[in-house]
C-alpha cells in the first residue's frame, strides 16, 4: 500500500514513516477508513506493539508515523537461523498474544499478522502495521484482485470476505507459531489462490511443532472461528517467566542494530535539500539514494520520549512520594500524609493529625503506627479507617511488611505478625535472635526476616536470617549468612556466606542448591554494606555493595549467572555511597561519581560515558528504553544504547530534592510541594 521509509524526530527519535501509495491517496473511501483506523491504532499502547506517534489522513500521501524497532523480523530470523526451541516459542507467544489484546481492546483486528510483522527485540517481539490492512479493503488495490491480507496466515473467513472479529487474528497466530516452530508455513507455499483453498479447506501440517505446544496451536488453527482459544487464554497458557536470553544467536544482531541505528539517522549524513510536504508536516532530505524524514517540532513524533501527563499540588509543601500501589500513590512528610489517585493524581484524602509514627501500604489498606501506639489500617482508596490493633510488646512496633495478607512488625527483638484485612493477631516470633527487620517473603508466602546470627565467626560478619511460616510464625529453616536475597519472580533465593560463596537457596527448606566460588572481597577487608546489595535484573543478578558516606573507596559492581553462579565480570568503583545502577536490554547504566557510564550487560565492557556537567546525579531507573536521572536543574533522560542526552524537564520555580518512582510506563515524582506523572512509551 506504500513505501516507508526510516524517519527521526528533531531529538533523534527513530520513527518508521509508511507513505501511501498515490492511487490509494485518490480514493475517498480509502482515505475515511485511513482515518478510522489511524484513530483506532492511536489508543493501542500494549508493551508488544510499536506505538503510533503521528499521522497525517489528510496530506496530499496520506501517511502513518510509528516507533521504529531495531531488529530482524520473524521471517528473517528463521532464514538466518532456522526454527525456535519451545523456550523461545513461549517467549513470542506470550509477546504475540499480549500484543494482540492491546490491539483488541482499541476495537481494531489486525487482519495481517504474519513473521514480516513481527519485529524481534531483546525483551519481546513487537507487532507492526496493525490499523492498517481494514483501509485497504475495496479500494483499487482489491477491485484488481490483490488481497487484503497474506494467504497462508489469513484465516479462513478472511479469505471468503466474511466479517471479521478477534478470532481472525487468533488463526494466524497460530499459523506464525506453527512456522516460528517448523520454518514452514503450516498450509505450505505455492500460489495465493492455492493457500487460500487450504487455508479454508485442508488441515494444517503441524509436524516438528513441540509436544507442549501442539495442542495450543491445533486449536487456534480451527476452522471454526467459535472453537479458537480467546487472546485471554493464549496469555494464560503462555506466560514466560522471563525474556533475558530468549533470541539466542539472533541477540548478536539485535544489539548491533541498536547500536548503528543513530547513524543511520544523524542529520550529519543528510544533504541540504529538502521539500516539505503536507503543510510543513514533513522534510524529505536526500541521502546516497536513499530518504530520511523528519518530523516537525512538537509533533507527535516526540511522543517515544517522557511527557508530563499532569502535575497536582501536594497538601504539604515538604511532603514526598513514598509508595505506589495499583490504584493510589502515598505521600508523606514525618507525621502527615495524603493519596491521591494513580490515573489522574487526585487528591483522595489526607491526614494531617500529626499522630503518625510510621507508614506502610499494600494495593487495598494503608498502615500506619500512631501515638497511642496502636498500629493502625485505613482503606487506600477512602481513608476511613478499618481497624487498630494494640501490639502484645511494650515498645512501639515498627512497621516491617505488608503483603495484601499479613502486616509484619517488629518491637523487643520479636515479630508479629497482623491479618490484614480485620488486625487480629495471626501469630508472635523469637525464632529469630533480636529481630530486626523483613526483607520479604517466599513464593509460598514465608516471611523472611534476619537478626543477630546464631554464633560469632571472627572471619567473617554475618546475620541470622530465617524463613517464618506465614499462618503460624514457626521457622522453616535459619541460616547465618552475610546476605540473603528473595527475588520478586524465581523460584530460588539467592545468598552468600561467610565463606563469601554464592548460594542458590531451596525457599521451602533452605537447603543449598549449588555453591559457587566469588570474588567478592571478605566482610571484614573492607568496609561495605552488603544489606539489599543483590538484585535480579533481565536475567543477570547482579551484587552492588554500598560503600556508605565515609567508607570504601574500592567499591564493586558484579555479574553472576543466576543459573550456575558463575562470575560474569566485575566493574570497580570509585565513588562512596549507594550511586546506583540499572538495566535496559542489552545496557547497565552505572553512576559513579558524578558520571554515567553504559556498560555492556554480557561483557562488562564500557560502552559510553554521559551526564558529566550535570552536578550531583541520582539514577532513578530505566524506563522505556532510557535510563532516568535527576539532578539540581531537573530530570533527564538518555539513550540507553549510545548514552545520548534527550531530554529534559527542567526543575523551575521551586527548590528541594526530588522523590520517584517507576511503576509501568510512567514516572512518578514529586518535588517542591507538587506531585508530577510523566508517561515514558517503550522503545
């Protein structure tokens, strides 16, 4: 239906500009369906889609502006590689069928879902050119006997012109994971008319597809469109536990491609010729042969990088964000609070009593220790309290967990544990020596707490931690190690001892699963604060000891193989205190001192250097793409494959620190008595 060409925006935002075809442009219905669709395509926001960032129905050629994915599509993959193992086929299974509930829920069927259309990227596939198939029906492009939609992925009523719902995209869902599965098409090759015929009348061929997803897509490949699973089942058959890894040898590719796209787009490789097109809308711009667009300033196609969605004054001027739940984020300050609504940053209530000693949240109730010394629960969403409950110790508890179902505190060098919902008393703990804190729970719902360790070691500075039975506050297991480490999502928990060997954990007994040597420097070598140092990020875990205000100067970050243990590399520091670091894809941002260094995720290799002229740094995280930073004159944002600097909110009218959080694709921040969301689309 067009040509499309690789387009930046003026930040150089990468964009993918499809530019219908003259005939088409003449066509009235053509254009009013163009419109529709591109309406439609604009609410679609799914994390494995490329976005919609501008279009223009209207222009002489009508054109559609989309994110630009650095990647190799599904049919070039299996060219170059061949067919996927199961673990992959869940991987883009899962990602397929997520994006097409996003496309399902704007009202839109995508009619032409096949390997082209699916881009391959580091955390996911991405689905393109959805909206768009709908436009070209009964245009001249169809009255010449060309079809709407490629035979041997189409379904069968697509292929007889019947009405089309969901179920359609469901049939070629199918079809790609039969081909991602085989490097066959599962109704073969030949000629269109040939395909359609089978399409609607023969059975598939389904041989070399795996045993565990066989069944999956026999019963998306039905003829009848009322016998295929909903997306909403295929998202529940096909939930991966994680993405890190999933392409194998295509991985190589997608990092280069992510790492030479900004010179295909730098202005510098762009003559001086230019014919604007639609209005002003665009700038075509010549180049050894070949076009690049770009999109006017202000347009749309800024959309990829973070916008302020609203900002709302906080009832405080002091008051900073401390939780984010599903449906409220929590302000405080010492002994005040206030929610406000996640959406749209309404205020819902505030308390500003001043008897709130300390503050905790879970999705429905926040918690709070007042004066009295009574831990109190208040609805999230209204504020109206629900229930209070004495605790059995003389000292003021302090609030430690709070999960949905217990509320965990410790006072006297014990536990207790709270029903969340009514406050009853669910149980007391000493299995613990001198109790001093949660650090989380098991998959199970263990709660894992850590004290004084059972004996002294002179060589080496430990803890004890134990795993508490969540309905009776029995200990399941206690070890004394130097740190432990429950990861959100996994099956294992994570450790090392005194010997300063990493543990994988057994979460229901504690029993050690494997041991591997490190060489992570002894505790009593150096002064580094091993507490919360070991995270779990896209498939690499990762220790990160802080060096505190007036310790080490020698501080470290290194990669292991969560699978083995095995000591990937190992990154020195210079800088005292917790800087930070994050990843996105193939990037680990590290703040040392008052830079950002880009380091490669599989080698440790340095890749970049950004931020140097900012002043004091604080990393805030990775997001869409980006790796987030705040500084004295605002928030930044900066590439996460090159380091580029491309955006910035700046801090004006006001004074103090900032306070965020990442939650979904937004950033929520408050600073200087206001309360701001910034919504960041991925790349």
């Amino acid at each position: 239906m067009g040509r499309v060409h690789l387009a930046a925006s003026r930040s150089g935002r990468a964009v993918a500009v499809k530019v219908v075809r003259p005939e088409l442009a003449a066509d009235p219905d053509f254009r009013r369906r163009f419109r529709a669709e591109v309406d439609a395509a604009r609410a679609v926001s799914g994390a494995f889609t490329a976005p919609v960032v501008d279009a223009d129905p209207e222009a002489p050629q009508p054109w559609l502006a989309t994110a630009y994915i650095p990647g190799p599509s599904l049919s070039e993959a299996l060219a170059a590689h061949g067919p996927m193992p199961e673990a992959t086929l869940r991987v883009l299974g899962g990602g397929l069928a997520e994006a097409l509930a996003a496309i399902h829920r704007a009202g839109l069927v995508h009619r032409d879902l096949k390997p082209s259309n699916i881009l391959l990227t580091l955390d996911g596939p991405r689905v393109i050119d959805f909206g768009i198939s709908r436009a070209v029906d009964g245009t001249v492009l169809t009255a010449e006997g060309q079809v709407a939609g490629s035979p041997g992925f189409m379904s069968p009523e697509q292929s007889q012109g019947a009405p089309l719902t969901g179920a359609s995209d469901v049939f070629a869902f199918g079809a790609v994971l039969a081909f991602a599965a085989t490097g066959i098409p599962p109704f073969g090759t030949g000629a269109a008319h040939a395909l359609l015929y089978r399409v609607a009348y023969e059975e598939p061929q389904l041989h070399g597809v795996p045993q565990g997803l066989l069944g999956i897509v026999t019963a998306c490949l039905e003829k009848d469109p009322a016998r295929r699973p909903t997306v909403g089942h295929l998202q529940s058959w096909l939930r991966p536990e994680t993405t890190a890894g999933w392409l194998g040898a295509v991985e190589l590719q997608v990092t280069e491609d992510e790492r030479t796209l900004q010179d295909a787009v730098r202005p510098a490789l762009l003559s001086r010729r230019r014919l604007l097109l639609g209005g002003g809308v665009l700038a075509l711009a010549a180049a050894g042969g070949g076009a690049a667009w770009f999109l006017r300033p202000g347009g749309r196609g800024a959309g990829a990088l973070p916008v302020l969605d609203w900002t709302r004054d906080l009832p405080r001027p002091g008051m900073s964000l401390s939780a984010v739940t599903r449906s409220t984020l929590l302000c405080t300050q010492q002994t005040s609070g206030a929610a406000f609504d996640r959406a749209t940053g309404a205020l819902l209530w505030q308390d500003s009593g001043g008897q709130n000693t300390d503050a905790l949240t879970d999705d429905e109730r926040v918690y709070t220790v007042r004066t009295d010394g009574k831990v109190h629960a208040f609805d999230g969403r209204t504020g109206k309290e629900v229930w209070s409950a004495a605790p059995d110790e003389d000292d003021a508890p302090r609030l430690e967990l709070g999960d949905g179902t217990l509320v965990v505190t410790t006072s006297g060098g014990r536990l207790q544990a709270l029903d969340a919902a009514t406050g009853k008393l669910r149980w007391t703990s000493s299995a613990v020596k001198n109790a001093l804190s949660v650090i989380g729970s098991t998959r199970d719902g263990a709660v894992i707490a850590w004290g004084s360790s059972s004996k002294t070691d002179p060589a080496a500075s430990t803890s004890g931690y134990a795993a508490l039975a969540a309905d009776s506050g029995e200990a399941l297991w206690a070890k004394d190690l130097v740190m432990l480490y429950p990861p959100d999502e996994g099956k294992v928990l994570y450790a090392v001892d005194g010997g300063m060997n990493l543990l994988s954990l057994d979460p229901v007994d504690g029993r050690t699963l494997w041991s591997a040597p490190t060489k992570l420097p002894p505790t009593n070598s150096e002064i580094l604060l091993w507490g919360h140092s070991l995270s779990l990020l896209e498939g690499t875990l990762f220790c990160y000891p802080g060096t505190g205000a007036n310790g080490s100067t020698r501080g470290l970050l290194v990669a292991f193989d969560p699978e083995n243990g095995k000591t990937l590399w190992t990154v020195r520091t210079a800088a005292r205190g917790n800087r930070g670091f994050a990843r996105s894809g193939a990037t680990v941002c590290l703040l040392d001192e008052k830079v950002l260094h880009g380091i490669d995720a599989v080698t440790g290799a340095e890749r970049w250097t950004a931020g140097s002229g900012l002043g004091d740094l604080e990393l805030l995280g990775a997001l869409g793409g980006f790796f987030l930073v705040a500084a004295e004159k605002g928030l930044y944002a900066f590439r996460a494959g090159t380091g580029e600097q491309v955006w910035h909110h700046a801090a004006d009218g006001g004074s103090g620190s900032w306070s965020t959080h990442l939650a979904g694709d937004h950033l929520y921040a408050t600073w200087s008595g206001r309360l701001l969301r910034f919504s960041v689309r991925k790349s």
